[in-house]
C-alpha cells in the first residue's frame, strides 16, 4: 500500500479498495466472511494464516467477529 489515495467500490459481490489497481477487497457469505488480497501470494505470512492456493490471491476466513486478530489483519494491508 502507498500513500496514494484508495478509492473504494461494490463490485465482485464485495467492497473493493484500490490505488491504481485493487489491493484488497471485503466479501460476505452466509456464515462468514472474507478479506481478500488481489497479490495475497507475495506477502509475507510466516504463521501460514492466509487461504487460497491460486496464483496471486489469498484470504483471511471469519467465521465470527471474534477471531479478528486486528494486528495482524493491519500487517497484512500494510504489506498489500
């Protein structure tokens, strides 16, 4: 992420952010929800908590509000 500034949309069924490109997205399900990372596969994740076996993305699963780890979750956008 860079100080430039995110732009936000409803697209894909979630809330996309963006500077120039998408970085990161929010996506609700039934049971839980998702936050998304458009180059997930270049962070650093040495706890192995992100999702997803793709080429770029990968995931944080909710499956209930207590299981934000708000630390974390500021790591991961500050490194997209």
């Amino acid at each position: 992420m860079t100080n430039k500034p995110t732009s936000e949309e409803i697209k894909y069924g979630g809330l996309l952010y963006s500077q120039d490109k998408p970085y990161t997205g929010i996506f609700v399900y039934t049971n839980h929800v998702t936050l998304e990372f458009s180059e997930g596969a270049k962070l650093r994740d040495p706890n192995k908590l992100l999702r997803g076996s793709g080429k770029h993305r990968r995931n944080l699963k909710f499956m209930k509000t207590d299981e934000i780890q708000k630390g974390v979750v500021r790591d991961f956008l500050t490194q997209a």
